[in-house]
C-alpha cells in the first residue's frame, strides 16, 4: 500500500520536474513552436510522459530499498533536483548555476540531519572534495564543462566518496560508449562533437544508489 502511494507520489513530482524543465529554458520555446503541431505534441507527450513515469519508478524502487529514512528522502528530493538540471542540459547544454545551488543546500540540510542523528559525515565533505578537485582538473583538460564540475559537486555531497568515484568512471565510460556509438553510426571521427554529460552523471548517480550498498 505505501509503496502504491510513493509511486502516485513519485508522479507528482515528476509532472513539477517536468513541468519546470520546459518552462526554464525559455530560448527553446520559439524553436519547438516553429515545429508542425501534431508531430510538436506527440514529441512533448512521449517525452514529458517518460519523465514522470520514470520518476515515480525511481521513488518506488529507493522506498524498496530505503524505506521510510533519512536516505529515502535525502536521495528523493535531491536526486529530484539533478534529474531537472540533467533534463535541462540535455535541451541546452546549460547548466543553472541556481539549480546547483538548490541541491548544495538541500545536501547540507540532510548532511546536518545526518550528523545531528550521530552519522558519520565525513564521508560526504571528502566525496565532494574529491569530485570538486578531480572534475576540476579534467575540465581545464577539457573533457567536460564546468557545469559539469558543479554537477559532480552535488554528487559528492550525496552519496560519499565511494560512490561518487563510482558515479564519475561510470559516467565517463556510459558517455565514451555513446561517443563510439555516434562515430560508428556517422562513419566518422567526431573530434569537435559537444555532448550534453549532466544526464550521464545523473543517469549514473540513479543507477548506484538503486543497485548499490
């Protein structure tokens, strides 16, 4: 019965994620009008529906997991937060440096609960530092962008620093398979290709908090 509940829940929460994910990036408007009206609104309808139904599926299978805890809604409402930025990066290739900051400060609320309650926190300032200084460098390198460096930020103060090593090869290496994928499709070396990387950080980051320890 309670998961039933988490999942009608976890739709709600859905529809608002997907709801400000369209309406955020408003330079994508004019574009998507121009497009003819049917194939516009099966596109929004296919696409906006799949957010909301992963959402829930999403909620459903951490309260499987985490029940009724401080990881069940720390993972919810921030992981909420990333799935918006990564919807938006998607569309854009821009990173809202005032979503960040939401979900830094969602990080810290949970992070002092964590440690009002006794927990060892340590883990969560040393896996943000971590993906701080190592995002950092690979992004002077230019592998990837700064709101990338900002995203992984987030998902060191979530998770810790174990999973978010974890979160970042599994990103790079889920990304570089779409890369190889591309080239093979084109038949052609795509050295100047810019590839949106914030949904393959959150995309990892669901996937090892679900089917991880």
């Amino acid at each position: 019965m309670v998961v039933i509940l988490i999942f009608i829940y976890g739709l709600l929460i859905g529809k608002i994620i997907e709801w400000f994910a369209y309406k955020i990036p408003k330079d994508e408007k004019g574009k998507e009008l121009k497009e003819g009206a049917l194939r516009y609104a099966r596109r929004l309808f296919n696409k906006r529906t799949a957010i909301v139904i992963l959402t829930a599926w999403f909620y459903s299978l951490l309260y499987l997991k985490y029940g009724i805890s401080i990881n069940f809604f720390k993972y919810c409402t921030v992981s909420s937060v990333l799935i918006l930025i990564a919807i938006i990066d998607y569309k854009t290739k821009y990173v809202y440096f005032s979503t960040i900051c939401v979900a830094v400060v969602l990080n810290l609320i949970f992070i002092l609960a964590e440690f009002f309650y006794g927990a060892d926190v340590k883990t969560y300032i040393m896996g943000a530092l971590f993906a701080l200084i190592v995002s950092t460098i690979l992004a002077f390198l230019k592998v990837f962008g700064w709101g990338d460096v900002e995203i992984f930020f987030v998902c060191g103060l979530l998770t810790g620093l174990n999973k978010t090593i974890i979160i970042m090869v599994a990103s790079i290496v889920i990304c570089g398979l779409y890369g190889i994928y591309l080239m093979i499709k084109q038949r052609k070396i795509l050295i100047k290709m810019r590839v949106a990387f914030g949904p393959y950080i959150v995309a990892s980051l669901i996937a090892t908090i679900i089917f991880l320890k």
